[in-house]
C-alpha cells in the first residue's frame, strides 16, 4: 500500500512498553530512493533528544489512527546511540546503531535492504560487522532530510511545475514511488506525483529539483501514475 508521507508527521510512537515522542522528520537516500529513518523528537521523556528509528523497529508500518506501533522497549531506545553529536549521519554512527540493534546494515548486499528487499530482523554475520568496520567509516552523502527540501521548487527542463510537497512512501519496503509536487496555478492547484526514474537530481546547492521531463512530459507521466497509486 502507498501512503503520503505528510499523513506521518506529527504522528505519536508507542514502543511495547509506552510512548516515546512524536515523528518530526524523515532521512532518505537520493540515491536509492528508499527511506532509512525516521526521526523521532522524544519531548521531556529524554529532554528534546532527538533518536532514529530504522525501517527495522517497525517492519511494515502498523498505524492505528495517528499512532505508530514500535517493536522496541523504551529502555533499548533510550541506551541506543544518540544522533546529536553525529550529524551528518556518519557510517561509522551507522554501524554501531546498526550493531545495537542487531539488524542487517543495508549497505551491506546489492538489494533495497542489503539482504533483501523488506526491513526484517537478522543478526548480521562476524564477516559483515569485520567487513563495516574496516570500510565504512565516511558521512553518508546521500542521506538528506525531508524536511529540509519542502518547499523546493521543481524545474522541468522548459520551467518550474510546481514545488516539492511530500513523497509516497510503500508500507512493506519504505521504498519511495514519486515525490509529491504541489503544481498551484500551473495545473489547477492539483498534485502531481513524479517518479524517481524522472528525477535527475536534487540541487541542495540551488534549493531546486530538476527533472529530466518537459512540463507536457510531467504532466502526461504524472496523471498514470495518479491513477495508479489511487490518489
């Protein structure tokens, strides 16, 4: 099932054992086009710290109105490493979150979630924690905040088509299908999804996304994929 990113904002999380904040961002790779965290901002329960949550702690999202169900303790997330004094998100932090935990690394195979295609629980072997340690030790470029980039303007290759709103998010996977653009007066004030494959890149520099259609072509693609993902 898809779902609009936006809907997730603001949303409490409930570990097994009570609540822990609320969702105030997303971390995605511009590369691979898959969402790798979510960051959660915990309130007074741990003073404002802010901690992420991986794909791993929810499996196949689990919302029950504007809550989202964690499969982790209170106390496992507490004692997990902290995000405040490792930004950007370096590899090494990386790897030691992902040795906490004892999931898989995603970065460590060829498939969307390094040993397959969905975020599952697996203890990753001796030969991969030796194999992270030894190689990842660089910030991670390709992870970007979601909330950063709202707002951006998105350039066909013959002019702007609207700005950036949101993405549609697949439950199982966390894989994003299209970036959400909010079109204003150029298509009646209507969303128009773009996916990936159109996109050439995010201009972090410029505050722009460039896509490699024309308007005609955004617009023709767009208005598929709408029907298809039942918007």
């Amino acid at each position: 099932m898809q779902r609009n990113i936006n809907e997730l904002f603001g949303n409490k999380l409930t570990a097994s054992d009570g609540d822990i904040g609320h969702v105030k961002d997303f971390y995605f790779d511009d590369q691979t086009w898959v969402v790798r965290y979510l960051i959660v901002n915990t309130g007074s329960w741990l003073s404002g710290r802010q901690v992420l949550l991986s794909p791993h702690a929810f499996g196949r999202l689990n919302r029950t109105g504007k809550n989202l169900s964690v499969a982790l303790t209170r106390k496992q997330i507490e004692a997990s490493p902290s995000i405040d004094s490792h930004k950007p998100v370096s590899r090494q932090f990386e790897i030691d979150y992902y040795r906490y935990y004892g999931w898989p690394p995603y970065w460590s195979g060829t498939a969307m979630w390094g040993l397959g295609g969905f975020p599952v629980v697996m203890l990753p072997s001796k030969d991969q924690a030796l194999a992270q340690r030894k190689y990842h030790h660089r910030d991670d470029k390709h992870l970007q905040s979601m909330k950063a980039i709202k707002g951006y303007p998105i350039m066909a290759t013959d002019g702007k088509v609207g700005s950036f709103s949101s993405f549609m998010l697949d439950e199982k996977s966390w894989a994003i299908s299209a970036m959400v653009a909010d079109t204003g007066k150029w298509y009646s004030d209507k969303e128009l999804l773009i996916a990936p494959e159109n996109l050439e890149r995010i201009g972090y520099e410029e505050s722009k996304v460039f896509v490699k259609l024309t308007k005609a072509g955004i617009r023709k693609a767009a208005e598929t994929a709408l029907s298809t993902a039942g918007v």
